[in-house]
C-alpha cells in the first residue's frame, strides 16, 4: 500500500511539474518585443491610410460641386 501511495505522489508531483514547465515555456514563446512594436506600427499605417482616404474623398468632392459664386 506505501508503494503505490509513494508512486501516486512521485507521478502526480511528475505531472505538475511537466504543465507547469510547457505553460511557463508557452507564455515566453507567445510574447516578443516585438510584438508590441508591430501592433504600434500596423495601427499608425491605418490610420494614415485613413487620413489618405479621407483626404481624397475630399478633394473628389470639392472637385464635383458646382461653383456657387
């Protein structure tokens, strides 16, 4: 009975250890510097292609309106 209870903890204390280990390796392998910096940078080039867009339409519009002077 003391040998499959000693057993019982030696595995369960085996197994805590492995999940620990992948999540702990998991959560340093999903996160990089640079990842902040790509997001950063990918939401500067929208809004820059919106203000572009924008701006276009713009001068698309001004261009079609008839003058009223």
């Amino acid at each position: 009975m003391r040998t499959v209870l000693v057993s019982l903890v030696v595995f369960v204390t085996a197994l805590v250890a492995v999940v620990a280990f992948v999540s702990w390796r998991d959560r340093n392998r999903s996160s990089s510097p640079d990842d902040p910096a790509a997001v950063r940078d990918a939401r500067a080039d929208q809004a820059r292609h919106e203000a572009e867009r924008h701006f276009a339409q713009g001068q698309a519009s001004a261009h079609q309106m008839p003058n009223s002077t």
